[in-house]
C-alpha cells in the first residue's frame, strides 16, 4: 500500500519552531508557576491584540470558553439558545449544561455556516410557541471561515439576544479585515492541538468587548470567585489555563499570522486544480479562512475515500451525522421546515489534507488522487 501523507502535519510545524517552542516551556518549568502563571495574562493581552478588539480571558478549553459567557449572562432553565446542527457536540451541549434548550437552525449550502433565514424563522416559531424564552445566538465559524454576521448581528438585536461568535477553528479569520468580535458579544476559541492556533494539550479563551462581561466570565471560571480568594460571589466552574499551554501558544502566536497565509496558499493550489472535479469550498465574500479544513462535496463518499486512500491521501468525515440526529439531542426543537441543507451536506462533504507545512509534493498527490476518481 502507498505511505500515506500527514493529514495534519504537527511535528512540521514543532520542527520549524521548536528552538522558540522549547526555550518557552523550559522558562516556565523553571519559574514553577504552573497555574495562571504571568504567560497566561500575557497571551491573553497578544489574543485581544491579535483580534484587534475587546479583552481576552484564557480557559481549560474550547468548551468552556462557550459555557462560560452563557453562565455569565445567567442563561439558564426556560431559555432557547439557537445552534447549527452541522458543528461539533460542544456547540449545543454548552446550552444543556447551561439548564437551557438548544434551538437547532439550518446551514448555507455553500459556506456551512449557520442560515440567516432560518434562523429568523426559528425565533419566530419559539416566540408564537411560547414555551421557551430566546435568549442567544450562537454561529459556529465553521471550518475557517467567519458567518454571515452582518446578516445574523441585526436578527439577534431586533430579539434582544446575545450573540456568540464560536470561532474555535477560526481565529484569527477575518470579515472586512475584521474579527468577528466586531459583530458579537463574545467570541469563544479552542486551542485543541489540531486547531489552526493549537497548544500541546486543551486550552480555550473567550474575547468580548464588554468590561462587565469580562468582570463575571473572569469569576466564572475560578468556581464564582468574588473580591477575595475564598468569597465567592456566584456558581463557576474550574477552567483555569496551565501556564505551560500558554507558553506554547505565545511562541505560536508569533507565527501564526504567516500560517494563516501558508494554509491560503495551500487552499489556493487546491481550489485552482480541483474545480472542474468536485464541489470546492465557498468562502464569504470579504471574508479571509484560516483554512482548519479544506472541506469539498462528492456524489459517492465511500467509493472516493477508498479511491483516496488507496493513493496514500487520508481523509476525514466532520459531523457525518447532524446534532438534532443524536439521541440526547433528539428532543430539542428545530427550526420549521427541518433542516434539509444540514441533512444533505452530512452525508456529502469530506476533508482533505490541510496544514501550513504542506510541501508542493504532498499537494500533488493529492489533486492527482481526486482528478483521477472516477465514481
């Protein structure tokens, strides 16, 4: 059988900066502060920084950083909290943990991202049912690419609801060279290893704009801590960030505008050869990726992963089977009229090999292994 190449290559990456990677670590194991230690406040001064606005509070992980902004706003039992089906779990379990209802709403065919439309259609059906009061939104920037938050913005604010940017494989993308913050109350990240700006281990952080927001998050996520160590003002959670995954994240940080740059120039290599033999990705006019995924769309899956693999190009499947399918989330409304476009893109898309390392070779054989399926 034919090597397989990286599907996402980390140890390229550790190779081109481990002398500042490792340098990072070894000041932190030395200095022994290993919980909240002065990196984590200074990565998250860099990550407002680098987002051009609000304040940034480091957590445990990705979904936390979701979690704790709802807890902040006190949403809770009773409530509705508007999610895409097309996302990971952590999306819509955060609302359940939270005491609220997820409220699951369709995607655009092109982007992936959460509909306007039907989201609009969903708060109006939750409003005439009265059984549930509407509280949030939460858009998932999905693959990379930020939503349509200049649709999305002004239906959350003609409701009165808050509005959650889950940028977790997409920080650092822009719309209108803006982050996504700009439209949002609260823009939450993951760090997870195999995220474009990932650590060596969990992380998460949660940016907003709002000082008193930022106020109860930060004692959201030290148990409800309040003016002192052992008063507590409120329920919390223990999301901490270890001082060693912000060391890592600060020395990549210091390269990760470069990457972004890199994973495009992969994208555009892919999207120039593969065009005329798949359904390529779409990305938001305006709008720069960072490219967590090259997502594409083909009538015979199985036979084409097949095809792919036996090439020595790994592939991969996100959300095969949409939230509202699951069991636990069986219950939970959704929008009217269902969720067709989530249901079909479900069970067409498929991930090819992205990473800002990728060598021209690696592309290649890639193009070559799909220009040559024959479904």
């Amino acid at each position: 059988m034919t090597d397989m190449i990286p599907f996402i290559d980390l140890q390229a990456q550790r190779a081109r900066i481990k002398d500042r990677m490792d340098a990072a670590v070894m000041k932190v194991l030395d200095e022994g502060r290993y919980i909240l230690g002065p990196e984590v406040g200074e990565l998250e001064t860099k990550l407002a920084e680098f987002a051009g606005m609000g304040r940034a509070l480091s957590c445990a992980n990705g979904t936390d950083a979701i979690l704790i902004p709802l807890m902040a706003w006190g949403i809770g039992r009773g409530d509705a909290v508007f999610v895409p089906s097309f996302t990971f779990a952590a999306s819509a379990e955060v609302v359940v943990l939270a005491g609220a209802s997820p409220v699951f709403v369709d995607i655009d065919p092109d982007t992936y991202n959460m509909s306007p439309e039907s989201l609009a259609a969903a708060i109006a059906d939750v409003k005439a049912k009265g059984e549930l009061t509407p509280k949030a939104v939460i858009a998932v920037d999905l693959f990379g690419q930020p939503a349509d938050y200049p649709a999305l913005e002004p239906i959350a604010r003609e409701h009165g609801l808050k509005l959650v940017s889950d940028c977790a494989q997409a920080y650092g993308s822009t719309l209108g060279g803006k982050a996504s913050l700009n439209w949002a109350d609260a823009l939450t990240v993951s760090f997870y290893p195999a995220k474009p700006l990932g650590a060596y281990g969990d992380a998460g952080a949660v940016l907003c704009k709002d000082d008193a927001l930022f106020d109860t998050m930060k004692s959201v996520r030290v148990h409800g801590e309040g003016a002192s160590r052992y008063e507590y003002a409120r329920i919390g959670i223990n999301s901490r960030l270890d001082t060693i995954q912000a060391a890592i994240l600060l020395a990549k940080l210091e390269v990760f505008a470069e990457e972004i740059q890199m994973r495009q120039r992969v994208a555009d290599a892919y999207n120039s050869r593969l065009g005329n033999a798949v359904k390529t990705p779409k990305v938001i006019d305006g709008a720069q990726s960072t490219w967590a995924q090259y997502t594409i769309e083909v009538d015979d899956r199985d036979a084409f992963r097949a095809h792919l693999a036996e090439q020595g190009v790994p592939t991969a499947i996100y959300y095969p089977i949409p939230l509202h399918l699951h069991a636990p989330y069986a219950s939970y409304p959704v929008a009217p009229g269902g969720l067709p476009v989530t249901e079909a893109a479900a069970g067409r898309v498929v991930s090819l090999p992205m990473h800002p390392d990728m060598p021209g070779g690696d592309i290649d054989r890639v193009v070559a292994a799909v220009t040559g399926f024959r479904g």
